[in-house]
C-alpha cells in the first residue's frame, strides 16, 4: 500500500526547478517566456510574426508584411507613430487579422492568427503606451503579460513544435 501510494505520487507529481529563463519538466528542459525582459518580447513576437507568416498566402500574406514591417521600425525606433496604423491590421473593418481569424474554419489556422493577433497586440500596446495614451481601443486595453500564456498554447496547436518556440525565446535571450 505504501509503494502504491509512492508510486501514483510520483506518477502525479510534475517537478519545476527554475534556472534564468527556463523550466525543467521531469527532466525536459523549456524555456519561459516570462522570464524575458519587454524588449525581449517584443523581439519575440517579430520572430513569431516573420515565421507564421510562411504559411499563409495572397491578401493574408500582404497584410501580416505590411505589419511586420512597421512593428520592425517601431521595435528599432519607440519614437515611431505606428500604434493606429497596427491596430488597423489586427482590427481593420475591410481586412485585418481578426477577419481573417473569423472566416477561417481549420483550427489549426486559428491557432496560427491567435498567434499572429497576440503578437501584433502586445507590440501595438507598447506602441501606445510609448506615445502616451491614457486611453486605447478596447482589444488592446486588455493586453498585459498574460498575452504570453495565450500566444504559446495557441504556437503550439498550431505547430506542435515545442523546439521552433524555444528555439525563438533563445534567440531573444542571446
């Protein structure tokens, strides 16, 4: 009975040990997002914008461009105006990212635009607050830290690929 009780604790029980930026999971070693300082982040959400992009086409593929390369200027230059013009993409009333999310019926590809929208978001927050606003669009008032928790569940139903996220937070860090 005691062997079964230690057997089924050890079944249950899930180890955390903390080094830096990363989380030890019964042996498998993850990086933590939240250990990444805000330009950190920022670095990582271009990264995850850039690599998603690859897997969609035409207008889609257009309009993830034309907000990678605005969040790419404002990530070397905060000073930039850009928040409006990258909230037009996230929530454009012709065409945005939350469009495209609605009309898409492959879980996997609403995995892929929650990617993209976290990301786009939690640069669009920054680029708010760096200009001064006391007051933002309603999608993005509820932007804060926990943005992350969403992006790398949806990263990996997107992807199942632990490895290409992790790989992503590395390069942030180094």
């Amino acid at each position: 009975m005691f062997i079964g009780a230690i057997t089924i604790g050890v079944l249950l029980s899930v180890c955390y040990s903390v080094f830096d930026s990363s989380i030890k999971v019964r042996g498998i070693l993850f990086l933590d997002i939240s250990a990444l300082n805000k330009s950190q982040k920022y670095d990582l959400c271009i990264k995850v914008l850039s690599a998603l992009r690859g897997y969609l086409k035409g207008d889609e593929a257009a309009c993830v461009d034309g907000a990678l390369k605005i969040c790419q200027a404002w990530n070397k230059d905060h000073g930039l105006d850009i928040a409006g013009e990258l909230y037009n993409y996230i929530d454009g009333e012709e065409r945005g990212f939350t469009l495209y999310q609605e009309a898409e019926e492959d879980v996997k590809m609403i995995a892929l635009w929650n990617c993209i929208i976290d990301s786009a978001a939690y640069i669009c927050r920054g680029a708010f607050e760096s200009q001064g606003a006391k007051y933002f669009p309603e999608p993005i008032e509820l932007v804060d830290e926990d943005i992350f928790i969403h992006l790398e569940e949806s990263f990996l139903q997107f992807s199942g690929n632990r490895d290409e996220l992790d790989k992503m937070i590395s390069d942030c860090i180094n």
